[in-house]
C-alpha cells in the first residue's frame, strides 16, 4: 500500500508515523462544542492551543454536520472560516483543512492558504467540487455518507456495510483518477456516524483492515460521538474524551493512519504509544 499523502507543496509519509487532525469548529451549533468558537479570536486561539498539544492538522469548519443539522449559505460559511484560516496563515505553517461541501467555500480557504479540502459528501454534493479538486493541489479527505445531514439517519440501511464503504471507495478513487486527481492527494474516511447505526459503526470499526486495503490511507473520526455514548449509556459529552482516546489507539493498530478528534494531547500520546508497540 502507497502511504503517501499529498496536500498542496507537502508529500506526507504515513508508513510509520500517523496523524492527528484537531477540530475546530466556527459553528454556533455543532454537537460537541457548538458556539465555544464561532469567534474568530477564540477559534484561531483554541487552533493554536490545538497545535501546541501535538495536532498536524487543523480542520476549520463553519457548518454543522451533525444529524439534522441545517444547510448554512455559502456566504454565511466563507464569513465564518476565512478570517480564522487567514489569521492561522499569518502565525504558523502548520496544514490547514477546510472541512466542507461546497466549492465556493473550498476555493475561499485554498486562496486564503488551506491545503487540505475534507468534504463529508465525497467530492459529490457540490458538482463544482470535483472540477475545483482537478484543478488544485490539495489534499482532500474523501468521507462516505448516505444522504445529507439532514436526513442521512434515516436511511443507515445496508446488505453489507463493509463491502458497500469498500465498493463506495473504490469507485470514487477510479472516478477522480479519471479526472487527473491522483490518488496520491486522497485518504479516505468511511464516515462513522453518517448514515450508520451503532451496529454499522461497530463493524467497520472492526473491518479497519479491510478498509486500508483500497489502497489508500484511512482516517477515522469517531471523537465524542453518538457511538461512545450508545455504549456506555451516557450522555454526558466529558464521558466521551477517554474513550475516544481508546478508540484512536485501536484504529491506529487495525491500521488507520489519521484520527480527527476534539481533545489533541491524549490522542497524540496514545497513537505514539501504539506506534512504539508496532515498530
């Protein structure tokens, strides 16, 4: 397997050594920290906090994915994000991810200086997306999803949830590499908790391997999710942290080379820890 990632003018070399994207959220109604950053100083502040813990990758997002959640305008979107990517872009170096659907918002972060485009639909929700992905050089993160937020719960329906994630990813990687994206900027996300139930997500938590085997990276965001508290029948968000903690050291050693989590440093730490073992 290729476990190199291109995004931008950066060749990542994920064969020994993972990665760990920090969320930030510039939304007032996220699931797990709606409204604590919608200000761009604060974003920008939680963003280098997030850098400082260990995180490679900040995912800056202005619209809710969340079960339910609500469309949010393309002006409304680009208002939320540019100023944190543009302040971002002027205090470090470090990869910057714009996480949306729509390529107008894509565009915008890629020219205020994000190297990363993770959109939740797989580069199909927006049909500008893909010609915007041939056209540059960013990474993009490809996630599997039935629906829309909106509606994606309503239809977790599967013969087979494993072999349709499989199947989904080996289409879009022959789709893109037809329209001159190589698959080299691609890892791939099988979408925990969209359009999944708890026994879906189960199984292709357990399937990690299989999943690796479409010939590119995978990474897997499960942080605070509705999944964490189905299993330990809480919903008390601060239940979630340390059982996401132990969910980025297992999918690290089923093979996933990136996690996308709230709480940077215990990931970081549990994800060396486990490659330390692997060595």
């Amino acid at each position: 397997m290729n476990h190199l990632w291109r995004a931008g003018s950066r060749t990542l070399d994920l064969s020994r050594r993972g990665l760990v994207m920090g969320i930030v959220n510039v939304t007032p109604d996220s699931f797990s920290d709606g409204g604590r950053f919608a200000d761009t100083g604060r974003a920008v502040e939680h963003a280098l906090r997030l850098l400082d813990e260990g995180a490679d990758i900040l995912d800056i997002g202005g619209e809710s994915t969340r079960p339910g959640a609500d469309p949010v305008p393309e002006a409304e979107e680009i208002r939320r994000v540019l100023p944190v990517i543009q302040a971002l872009r002027t205090q470090t170096s470090a990869l910057i991810s714009i996480d949306t659907m729509k390529a107008a918002v894509a565009r915008a972060a890629l020219d205020a200086g994000a190297g990363i485009i993770n959109d939740v639909t797989g580069l199909r929700g927006d049909p500008l997306m893909p010609r915007l992905a041939a056209e540059c050089r960013a990474g993009l993160v490809v996630m599997h999803m039935t629906g829309t937020p909106r509606t994606m719960q309503a239809r977790a329906a599967y013969t087979d949830v494993v072999a349709e994630v499989t199947g989904y990813f080996h289409e879009r990687l022959a789709l893109l590499e037809g329209m001159g994206i190589s698959p080299e900027r691609v890892v791939l996300d099988p979408g925990f908790g969209f359009g999944k139930t708890l026994e879906h997500n189960l199984a292709l938590m357990q399937s990690l391997p299989r999943l690796s085997e479409c010939g590119r990276p995978v990474l897997v965001g499960v942080s605070r999710k509705s999944m964490i508290g189905q299993l330990l029948g809480s919903d008390d968000l601060a239940d979630r942290d340390w059982p996401t903690v132990a969910l980025t050291s297992y999918a690290r050693e089923q093979g996933a080379r990136i996690v996308r989590v709230h709480d940077v440093r215990p990931s970081v730490e549990a994800m060396r820890m486990t490659e330390a073992i692997l060595a």
